[in-house]
C-alpha cells in the first residue's frame, strides 16, 4: 500500500489486515513500540485545525521510531500564494517521505500522483468526503465490543450532510459485511446521495435496538447554505441523553469522533458514561495510525 486516501480502494481482507496490525500494536490496553520507520521522515501537513488525528499521526509515527516535522496552515508558505504541489514537492526534495495531510478541498489523489513511487501520502481527512484513518480506528473500537459486523445494527447521528467521519465508517462498515446502517438527522442535514442505508429523522426510531451510536458534532464552519434549527430545538431532537440510550441494547457502545460539543450532541453523564468508548476511540486512534503508515513502509 503505497498511499491511504479512501476506503474504497481497499478490500475487505486489506482492511481486516489493518485491522489485526491495529490491535497488535495494543498489549494489555498499552500501545507497543516498534521501529518500522526508524530513518524515514514524516511531515503532518494539516490545513484544518485538529487535536487528536494529528496528534495520534505524531504519537504514531514516534512509535515506530520515524522523525517527525509538524506543519500547519498558519506557518506555510500557501499562506504567501505557494500552491499546495509546490510546498509537498519541496518537502519532498528536502527527505520527508511520508505525508500526512487535511485538507478542506478534494487534492488527495491530486497530490498522490505528484509523489515520487517511494514516498507516501496519508489522508488525515479530505473535505466532507473522507477521513479514512478515523474509520479505521472507528472500526477497531467497534470489533473491541462486538468482532462480527454482518449481525450489527449502527445508528449515526448529527449532522451527517457535512461529515467525512459518517461517509468514510459507512464505506468500511458496509466494506465488512455491516447491513443495517441507520443515519439519523434533521431532514437538511441529511446525505440524500449515500445508498444502501436508512435515512431517518426520528432519533427515537433510528436507535431502536441499535448495537452501536455514533455520534457527531454539528459542523457549523462547513454550513455555508443551510439554516441549521435553534440550538434548543437541535438539542430537543437529537441530543443522545440516557433516556435515548435505553432505546438502543443494553450492551450499545456511544462513540463520537470529536470534538465534542457537551449539551450540545450528547450529554455529560452518556459521554462520561459506562457505555462510552470515546476515550478508547482516541487511544485506538494511535494503534490504527501505527497500522496505516507501518504498512505504507512496507510497501
Ligand atoms: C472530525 C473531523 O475533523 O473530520 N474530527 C476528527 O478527526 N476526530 C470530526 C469533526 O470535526 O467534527
């Protein structure tokens, strides 16, 4: 695997492999060492803010013993006109041989094919389209409670329109046999264009029986031409407190990807509950990122 940019150009045995990587690099609830990249160079080059994707690539890439270089937006050249190609290929030139990079516009491929064979391009989320690391860690932390998908009932709740997490965890769910995906919305926040999967407007009916719920922050910098509901109705509607929780099973992990908006989306008790697994989503986060760029190197 020379690149990770999407989950559809990978096959279920290509993921379930990631997958086993993931888990292996977790001892006991304790993220192993190894040095798979020791002498290679890894710059994150992100164009949108972020706490954990970028900081589990940086744990991630030390982990595997690689030198490290963190770039923002804020301290680019781009900010002095220099295009996007121009500021990977001169990185390049100077060693860096693994790219991890966010970006708000769709370049990935762009940028892919601009690489020399033995360099390597990581998306650490492309638009609204995809975020596929965070699917990975996603569908590890899911395996963790419940290792068979074909049998798994997933709600995703929030605003699923502009969110690269839901459309990245459906391709991988649906890519390991999962086959009731519910997306539970308000009618503007819905992805009309996503196939194969329930759209719903009724938090209460989407999380009936549910084994999994993801949910999802509302995504106010990516709303340029929808009038989002007030927040009190948003809250009224779709907010996952306990009473809602009770509708799915009883053994249902809550996962969100975060940032998470207490009161808003979900409430402290659900978020800090026995249910959640959002903290061991951000330590999966690390696992899954090891798994990716160690088999980039491998390549
Ligand atoms: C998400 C993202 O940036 O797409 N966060 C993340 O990577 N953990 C979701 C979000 O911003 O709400």
């Amino acid at each position: 695997m020379q690149h990770f940019i999407t989950i559809s150009n990978l096959n279920p045995s290509a993921f379930l492999t990631l997958l086993e990587k993931a888990q292996n690099f977790i001892d006991h609830g304790h993220l192993i060492e190894k040095p798979l990249l020791r002498g290679q160079t890894l710059a994150t080059l992100f164009f949108e803010p972020s706490t954990r994707t970028q900081a589990s690539f940086e744990l991630a890439a030390k982990r595997l013993d690689a030198d490290v270089l963190n770039l923002s937006l804020a301290n680019s050249s781009t900010q002095k006109g220099e295009t996007l190609v121009d500021t990977v290929k001169n990185l390049e030139a100077m060693g860096v041989n693994f790219f991890v990079l966010r970006h708000t516009d769709t370049v990935m491929e762009h940028v892919a094919a601009i690489l020399n064979r033995e360099t390597h391009l990581i998306s650490a989320g492309e638009g609204k389209l995809h975020h596929p690391s965070q699917a990975l860690l996603d569908m590890l932390t899911i395996q963790q409670a419940q290792p068979k998908f074909e049998n798994l009932s997933v709600a995703i709740v929030g605003d699923i329109l502009h969110s690269r997490v839901a459309r990245s965890d459906i391709e991988a769910l649906k890519l390991l046999g999962c086959q009731d995906i519910r997306l539970i919305s308000p009618e503007n926040l819905q992805a009309t264009d996503l196939l194969g999967v329930q759209h719903e407007t009724d938090m209460d009916r989407g999380l009936a029986n549910a084994d999994v719920v993801i949910m999802l922050r509302i995504q106010k910098e990516r709303m340029f031409d929808i009038q989002i509901d007030s927040e009190a109705a948003y809250i009224e509607h779709y907010q996952l407190n306990q009473a809602r929780l009770a509708l799915a099973k009883p053994n249902a992990i809550v996962m969100h990807p975060g940032p998470i908006n207490r009161g808003i989306e979900i409430t402290n008790d659900v978020a800090d509950g026995l249910q959640s697994v959002i903290l061991k989503q951000a330590r999966n986060g690390v696992a899954a990122r090891m798994a990716i760029l160690s088999a980039c190197a491998a390549d």
